[in-house]
C-alpha cells in the first residue's frame, strides 16, 4: 500500500486512525530543534560564564550538567509535556504517541531518546534514516524498541456548505460509498477550478442519468444530490 | 438517517464531552473555580461517541464528520487511558523495589558484562605492569604522561587535570562524560549487541592500561586510593548498562518464540528501569569522585574503609533490596 497510516484500535472496538510522519518532516523537525538547541546553549554559555566568573568552578560544573541535561533530557522533557513533541516537532505538526495512540509514558520517551545513539550510527543518523524509509510507519530504531511513533496530528476537512445549491433527490438509490463520493465532491468544491469541478462532476453524471445535459447543468444537479444527502431539503 | 440529521442529534453530548476533556487537560493546576468533572458522565459520553463515531463510519458520512468524531474520540481516549508514572510514591517505587530486582532479573547479563571488562582489564593491566612500553599501543605518549602527571605526588588534587583544579568543575566534567559513556553503552546493543560489547571490552582495556602502567610507575597508592571508593558506583553502573544493552543485543539475535520486533520491545521495557537506576548511580559516583576521592588530606586508611562500606553498601543493595513481597 502506498497509504501510510496505522490504525490503532481501542477497547470500546473503534480504529483510530495514526498518521505516520515521514523522513522529511521529521528531518525538518529535528533541524528546528538542533537550531533551538544552539542558541540555548549560546545563551548559557554567556549567563554562565558570568556565573563562573563569581563562583569558579561551581559555575563550570553547572555549566557541563546543563550541557549534559541539554543534550540528553531536551527531547524527554518536551516529548513528557502536554503538547507531546518537541518545539521542532510541534512546528511541524506531529506528536510523539505510543504504538496504540496513546500518549507517551516516560519509560518510552526516556528509550526512543537514549537509543538515538544507536541511530546515530554510523554516521549522522544513516540508521535513524535508513530505517524510517525501508519501514512503512517511518519509525526509527529507538521508536521501534521504545514502541512509540510519531504522528502527523489531526487536521480536521472542511464542512461542505455551499448553501446556494438547491438540494435535489437522486433519481434512484445510491450505494454508500457513492453517496460518500458525491458528498466528498462537494466539501472540495471551492478548492477545485470550475473546469476541473466539471470534469468531476461529469463521472458523476449517471447517478442522475444526466449524461446529455450539458456540463454546468451536470455539475449544478451533482452538487446539489450532494446536498439533498447531506440532509438539506428544498 | 441523514448525516446532517445525525449531527443535530447528537451535536449536545458531543459538544459536551469536548469541553469536559478540554476542562481535563487544562484544569489540573487551578482548583478554584472550577467546574468539577464529573467521571462517569465523561466515560458515559465517550462511550456514546464510540458507537457515533463506529455508526457514522460503517454510513460512509462525510469526511469533515468522521474527522470531527475521530478527533473527539482519540482526545477523549488519551485522557481516559492516560498513565501517570511521576511522584514520589513511584520513585520510592523504583529505588526499593524495581531497579534491584531489574538488576537480579538481567544476572546473566551482568556477569557477563563484567567479565566482559575485567577480563580485559586485568589482562591488559598485567602485560602493561610488566612492559610499561605496551601502554602506548592503548593510548598515545601525551595521555599517558598526563595521566602520570594527574597522580603525581605533586599534584594538589589527585586525578584532575592541571588547568581545571576545581572539585566542583570535575564533578561537572565526571556527570556529563560518564552518564555519556553509560548511555552509549546501552544504545549499543541495538546494533545485535555488539556495540555494548566493543564499548565495555574498550573501557576495561583502558582502565586496564591506566592502572598496570600508573602501578608499575609507583603511583598506585595515589591511583587506587583515588578510585576505589567511587569504582562501587561508576564501574557497577557502566557494567549495568552494558549489561542492558547485551539484553537488547540478544533481544535481536535470539527472540525466541516472540517476533524480533516484540522480542525488543519487551527488552527495551524491562532494560530501561537498569538504565534509570544507573543513572542515579552515576550522579553518586560523580559527587564521590569530585569531592571525596580527589581530597589528598583524607588519611588513607580512612579512604579505604569508606571505600569497603562503598562497595558492600551497592552489591547489597543490588543483591538483597527488594526480594522480600512488597
């Protein structure tokens, strides 16, 4: 299957549907971070090396826990969080959540980010990345032995109005799927050019036996099918 | 039924469960004037949004209302499944009871992961006592004559390096270069194991090396009184996690009746309460080694008996802790 999305299952036996992230988005993600990683360390090392300069050597020793807190426990603290992702991740719209949809348990974010290592090798995450395209639900090897995965959040469709179109019944009973199919038509309406609206609309011609009409009548009769579907009546 | 029909219906129990998770993620810091949630009309409503939600899947409804119950089921889900594993309760959890019996459960593991280090290490420490020469072919002549320089009778404080001769900035430098170590050797048994083992046998040979070639330097009352006391918690912790990372390794190689992948992630469940629990240890060892082990005014025998305590106090606590029912 070219789709890739899991879908995670819960007690009440309702399927939730998980959108995997891909390499590029987590690359992107990962980017964002390492920047946001940089500058936090830059900024320390200023306030720090003032701190040193009136402390001595307990400034420098809290200056390499930070370092060290910093670089392992940064993706933890984040991915622990109500948002559940990293800045980097959460300005990429995805979330890390555990193999059936749940949220992350610290023993699992705690895995995924120890293991990077092992991602990391040989060279620049080769692993991380070899792994996340030979597997279709994009994880890497921490994901795999943490059991997590990282998601694209939900974006919700848009409500098809179109509230100018006259509702018409169909002429005959359609199958769920092409009532679904004429409905989905419909929300994409304003998103479509009106040729290629036409074009779509004329595959749907024979729901109506319409096929003789010409295009923009086709097309009007379609949508409005679509709205008499929804539930909308003259 | 219409889906514009279906959503009129049920539009108030789902407008109602949204708010009562909203109310649940956001209000858990301020307690006055709050709406109190009430539990079983939360679970109530999502089960009823369950059935909607299945309903209006097997009708083929439209996408933006599949989306609208998908997101308010899988919200509703998160908080109603949640696992909390902060507070105090589960951290004396883990210190009393699970980090010991881990330790216990992974035993194979252990002792072959200290064989693993000390093997090497007395074999390499014995050849280089013997031809000091040999210590060069582990590390090259300027950390060696640095190392030499660290135990010298005339340093001020045993084991740092000259520039940086602040207890406190080595107890920062042992904390970020060991738990570093540490991890390294746990994530490196995701390559079958054989990264945890190149890391282990690597560590032994060093210390091996350092130690037969500061002995036979006549160093070796400075060097052993240095480390021994800190050894019981930073040597027992990097073989714990070499320990759990050969779990992960042969998690892969041998997964027995499971599937490779369910073989690791039990592994990876079970192995990172060690990891946890060798991460304190390193703090520890990292506080001992900064501010104890280094202090030369400490009368050796002194040294030595807090060393003793040291070491039965870690092999105690991690053979003993715990085996009693909770």
């Amino acid at each position: 299957m070219l789709d890739s999305s899991v879908a995670a299952e819960t007690p009440e036996g309702i399927l939730l549907e998980l959108r995997p992230a891909g390499l590029s988005a987590r690359f992107c993600a990962f980017f964002i971070d390492e920047l946001i990683k940089w500058a936090i360390t830059y900024a320390a090392a200023f306030v720090f090396g003032i701190l040193a300069s009136v402390l001595g050597g307990m400034g420098v020793a809290f200056w390499f826990i930070f370092v060290f807190v910093l670089n392992w426990f940064y993706p933890v603290a984040f991915e622990l969080g109500r948002a559940g992702a990293t800045p980097g991740k959460r300005a990429m719209g995805l979330k890390v959540v555990m193999d059936n949809g749940l949220p992350i348990t610290p023993a699992a974010s705690l895995t995924r980010n120890l293991l990077r290592v092992a991602d990391f090798l040989p060279f620049l995450y080769a692993s991380a990345a070899v792994s996340m395209l030979l597997r279709a639900d994009a994880k890497r090897l921490g994901d795999i032995a943490a059991a997590t995965l990282v998601v694209h959040q939900r974006r919700t469709a848009p409500k098809a109005t179109l509230d100018m179109v006259v509702p018409l019944s169909p002429v005959r009973p359609l199958a769920p799927r092409d009532q679904s199919a004429v409905i989905a038509l419909a929300a994409r309406a304003p998103t479509l050019t009106i040729e290629r609206l036409n074009e779509l609309a004329a595959l749907a011609a024979p729901i109506q036996g319409d096929e003789s009409r010409p295009e923009a009548d086709v097309t009007r009769r379609v949508l409005g099918v679509a709205q008499w579907l929804l539930g909308r009546r003259a | 039924m219409t889906p514009l029909h279906f959503e009129e219906l049920y539009q108030a129990e789902w407008q109602e469960l949204d708010a009562q998770v909203k109310l649940i993620l956001a209000g858990r810091n301020d307690s006055h004037d709050r709406v109190p949630i009430q539990g079983e009309r939360v679970a109530a409503l999502y089960r009823r949004a369950c059935e909607h939600f299945a309903l209006a899947r097997a009708r083929s409804y439209p996408r933006y209302l599949l989306d609208r119950l998908e997101k308010l089921t899988s919200d509703a889900h998160q908080v109603i499944y949640q696992r909390r594993e902060f507070g105090i309760h589960r951290i004396r959890q883990a210190v009393l009871y699970d980090f010991p019996r881990a330790v216990r459960a992974h035993a194979a593991y252990v002792w072959l992961s200290a064989a693993l280090f000390f093997v090497p290490a007395v074999l390499v420490g014995w050849l280089v006592y013997k031809n000091p020469d040999l210590v060069l072919s582990v590390v090259d002549a300027n950390t060696a004559a640095e190392f030499e320089e660290m135990y010298s009778d005339a340093a001020d404080s045993i084991g740092s390096r000259r520039d940086v001769n602040s207890d406190w900035v080595m107890f920062g430098y042992y904390i970020l270069n060991n738990v570093g170590v540490a991890f390294q050797c746990f994530a490196g048994g995701l390559v079958f194991g054989i990264g945890s083992i190149v890391f282990i046998v690597l560590n032994g040979v060093l210390g091996g090396a350092v130690a037969g070639y500061l002995t036979e330097r006549g160093l070796g009352e400075t060097f052993w009184s240095f480390v021994v006391t800190h050894a019981a918690f930073e040597l027992t912790a990097i073989i714990l996690a070499g320990a759990a990372g050969l779990r992960l390794g042969h998690a892969l190689v041998a997964p027995g009746r499971n599937t490779r992948l369910q073989s690791l992630v039990n592994a990876a469940r079970e192995s990172i309460v060690i990891v946890y629990g060798l991460t304190v240890m390193l703090f520890i060892a990292a506080a001992i080694e900064g501010f104890w082990s280094s202090a030369r005014w400490m009368p050796l025998t002194m040294k030595y008996t807090v060393a003793a305590l040291c070491w039965i106090g870690v092999l105690a606590y991690l053979s003993l802790q715990g085996r009693r029912a909770r």
